[in-house]
C-alpha cells in the first residue's frame, strides 16, 4: 500500500473495474434488483415504528429510527464485504498480478456507491419523517469517509485472518445481529438509566452511529466527541489492517 | 541462440508457501493452541531456482504434477513473491495460467473482457479500441453475449486466450492451455504463440504433450522436486523427463 500504488491510474482503473463488477453481480439475475437494498431498513423501521414507539419518548422517532438503520445496514453489510473479498475474488487473485489491496478497496467502493443509490430516496422520505436540512449536512461526506476508513481497515484485519480461519466470516455474521441491539438505533440512549449509558459507549460502533444520527436526525454537526473518537477509532481499525495484511498477505495464495 | 540478451533471470529463488501444519480447521483449536505452534508453517515448493532465459526464446518446463512447474510460473507473472532471491524480468508479461481462470461466470464475454483488460492494466481507451480485435479472435460470435456460466470449457479457453495475447505481450507465459478446445482453435493458438514468437517476443511454456514441446521449444529445464535439476535441449530435458517415470 505504497503512496506509488494508490497514485497508480492503472490500479484505479482495476479498483473501480472490481467494484462495478461487485455490483453488477449482486443485482443479476434479481428482479428487484437494487431494491432489495431498500426493502431490507423499510421492513426494519416498520418494525421499529410498531414496536419500539411506544418506549422511545422521543421526538420524531421514526426519523431516528431510519437514519440508524440506514448507516447500520451500511456498516455491518460492508465490513462483511471487505472480510470476504479476497475469498470471493480468489480466481483473480491466483490468475492475475493484482495488487491484493485491489480486492477489499474495490468491495468498499461498491459499498458506498451502493449506499448512496439507496440514499436518494431515502433522503426523500427523512423529510416526511420530520427532517429539517441545514448546513450540517455537509458533514456527511467527511464523515462517510471516516467511516469508510473504520470499515476499511476493521475489514481488511479480519478478512486477512479469514483467508486462514473462516470461521471469522461465521462469526462475524453470529455477532453483528448483537451489536444491533448494543447500538442505540431501536432505542435512544437516554431510555437506560443514565449510570449505565457508559457502556454504550464501550460500542465503538456507537460514535458512528450516534455521528449519523447528529447529522440526519438532530441536523447538527457530529459532536466533537462523535467525531474525535470515530476519527481515532477509524485510524486504529486501519492501522491494524494494515498490519495484519502486511504481514499475512503472502500466505493468502496458499491458503485461497 | 543467436541473441543472449537475458529477458528473464532468477538468482537463487526460493518459494514458500504458508500453510497451517498444525491443521487448524477451527477458531477453537486455534486458540486452544495459541502460543504453542506458529501461526504458519513455511513449506518450500521451489527451493534454490536459478535459471537463465533470453530473449526470443521458447523454453519449456517439463516436470512431474506438482513438482513446481505451475508455481514457477505464478512467481514470473508476479501473483506470488518469492521468500529469497531475485527475480528479473526485462518486459510485459502475459500469464496464460489455466483456461478461464479469472472469468466471471455470471458476467457475459463481453463484461469479461472488459474486466480482464482493467484488470491487467489496459485503459478504458484502449480496451475500447482493441474490444472487436479480442472479439473476432475468439471466433465466439453471437456467444460473446451469452454469460460465460454457459460456455463450454472450448469457449472459454478460447475468450481466455484471446484475452491474454492482445497486448503483444514480451514475454508470455502458457501453462497447459492449448490443449483445450477444437483442432481448429488449437491451431490457430498455436500460429498465433509463433507469431507473438517472431515478433521477438520470449515464451515459457508448461505441457505434458511433447509433440507441442519439441514442435515450439529449443530449451527446456526439468522441474523436480522444487528444484530445476536440469537444463538443456528439449530433446535432452525429454529424455529425463521420460526417465523419471521408469523406476
């Protein structure tokens, strides 16, 4: 992951082929296509109208409940993405001389292309669930990019080890369900009692939502705390990537 | 060998692989047995390789099933990285490794042509310009729509082939794919490999069909055991070769 490598027009040219190859698969042979992506959070915040409304006394709960779900979905959906890319990718990986890199850099920029698809109407509806846009909207690019740095490098340390042990894909699917209800998206952070709110706060997955959900729900820019410790958070995840894939990824064609 | 110039030199490879000895299948035995064990074992396929190939020459590498030939070639085309030594390669590289490794099973021959091509460098212009070169080769017509997922194996040796020799590579390596698809196919793979041949270009070649050997090559190497043992003529590596099955 030299400097020489992400200037490289050719490996841009291979990234944003691999993405746009990502993308045309996941949809093909699918009437609904790019829908299913939208249908996924819509049944969520159904739910979450139903049932949690009643508990959640907070204004515009619906709105609350979209904006997490949204990000949520993104989050989880494409960590998992960038853990199984090099597998998914293992024919390229073996026949051409690809920088390895290619692989998860290529499922995170399909992930973000395919959000922001999604984010379009769902734009549309957060304003008939009570959103009011103001200036603060222009941080959700720098924070998706902070984001995306977090999925990135959390991806590539667990999909480096998952080209040796896959049962970190298996588990990764067990324990993100978990991490849903560890994350306030169903509920907000003021239903527990304030002597445990801490421990949401031990949910690194917290401040990127909770960066979200300033952002799409409380139209504010993301807290200094949010945005501080996402910042930290993202720079670790992306250090250890790097790391454990420096170190490993000259076993992965032994081992795909 | 008129003309010495090397246009590819390996200096005291080795090649290592990385498995897990130990046999883990699992999260659980792994932790189980944190600290005992190293993560990964090293496990030498090609030990000590040095070899000497020049240019506008066209080298075979003969040897038994799994005795490196393929690996050899993974390590020239850059997909593996060698432990220790040096490689040097003094032009492009076209890997031809396996048929249609690399192809997309759900995309249409179109689609993967164009993913191969980005994959291997070329720019959108490019690819654009050489798409009904690649096309026509490939002799697959209508079929270059279909999605590859319904090609015989024929066709997709041939989109694969057409795909790896568009770029007039300098050195091109082949390993067991033309044994694949019709005569006609093969023949005319087999022109175009002595065209690429006479444009000066160097050929590496692994096959088990001496014919196709001795008919294209003038040097060969044995690969046994991880190690290149010998180098010589083809009729000499044949020789040796065949000798390796007789006891």
């Amino acid at each position: 992951m030299s400097k020489s490598l992400l200037l490289n027009s050719g490996f841009h040219n291979a990234v944003l082929s691999l993405a746009i190859k990502t993308i045309k698969l996941r949809y093909k042979n699918s009437f609904l296509g790019i829908f299913w992506s939208m249908l996924n959070p819509l049944i969520f915040l159904l739910i979450l109208i139903l049932v949690f409304q009643h508990i959640n006394h907070i204004e515009h709960f619906a709105l609350y409940a979209l904006s997490g779900l949204i990000f949520w979905n993104f989050i989880s959906a494409s960590i998992l993405q960038v853990i199984t890319s090099f597998i998914d990718n293992a024919a390229i990986l073996k026949s051409i001389n690809l920088h390895p890199f290619s692989f998860p850099l290529s499922a995170m920029v399909a992930a973000i292309f395919n959000l922001l698809l999604t984010l379009i109407p769902f734009f549309i509806l957060m304003f008939f669930l009570g959103y009011q846009i103001n200036l603060s909207i222009l941080a959700f690019v720098p924070f998706l990019i902070v984001s995306a740095g977090f999925i990135l490098g959390l991806g590539l340390f667990l999909g480096t080890i998952n080209v040796f042990f896959r049962d970190i894909q298996l588990l990764w699917t067990t324990i993100i369900p978990a991490f849903f209800y560890f994350t306030p998206i169903a509920y907000a952070p003021e239903l527990l009692p304030e002597g445990q709110r801490f421990l949401l706060k031990l949910n690194p997955f917290y401040y990127f939502i909770d960066s979200f959900h300033d952002i799409f729900y409380r139209s504010q820019f993301p807290s200094f705390e949010n945005f501080g410790m996402s910042f930290l958070i993202a720079a670790f995840s992306l250090f250890i990537g790097y790391i454990a894939f420096k170190k490993y990824r000259k076993g992965f064609i032994s081992n795909i | 060998m008129e003309n010495l110039q090397p246009m590819i030199r390996l200096t005291d490879v080795d090649i290592c692989f990385y498995i897990q000895e130990n046999g883990f299948v699992s999260m659980k035995d792994f932790l189980l047995n944190l600290g005992k064990y190293k993560l990964l074992q090293k496990s030498f396929v090609l030990k000590n390789v040095n070899l000497q190939i020049n240019k506008g020459e066209s080298f075979a590498l003969l040897g038994k099933n799994g005795s490196g030939k393929s690996t050899l070639l993974r390590a020239l085309s850059g997909i593996i990285m060698p432990e220790k030594g040096k490689i040097e390669l003094f032009g492009a590289v076209a890997p031809l490794l396996g048929l249609g490794v690399g192809l997309e099973h759900e995309l249409t021959g179109i689609e993967n042509i164009r993913l191969c091509c980005a994959l291997m460098g070329m720019t959108k212009a490019e690819i654009k310009k050489r798409l009904p070169e690649i096309i026509d080769f490939s002799e697959l017509g209508e079929a270059v729509n279909w999605q590859v997922k319904r090609y015989s194996t024929g066709m997709m040796s041939r989109l694969s082939f057409s795909i790896a020799i568009i770029k007039q590579p300098e050195i091109l390596l082949i390993d067991e794919v033309l044994s694949v698809g019709d005569i006609g196919f093969q023949q005319k793979c087999l022109k175009k490999v002595m065209e690429i041949k006479e444009n000066g270009a160097t050929i590496i070649f692994v096959s088990h069909n001496f014919d196709e050997v001795s008919h294209m090559c003038t040097r060969a190497a044995l690969v046994n055991h991880g190690t290149v043992e010998f180098v010589g003529t083809v009729e000499e590596v044949g020789e040796k070769y065949r000798q390796l099955f007789e006891h």
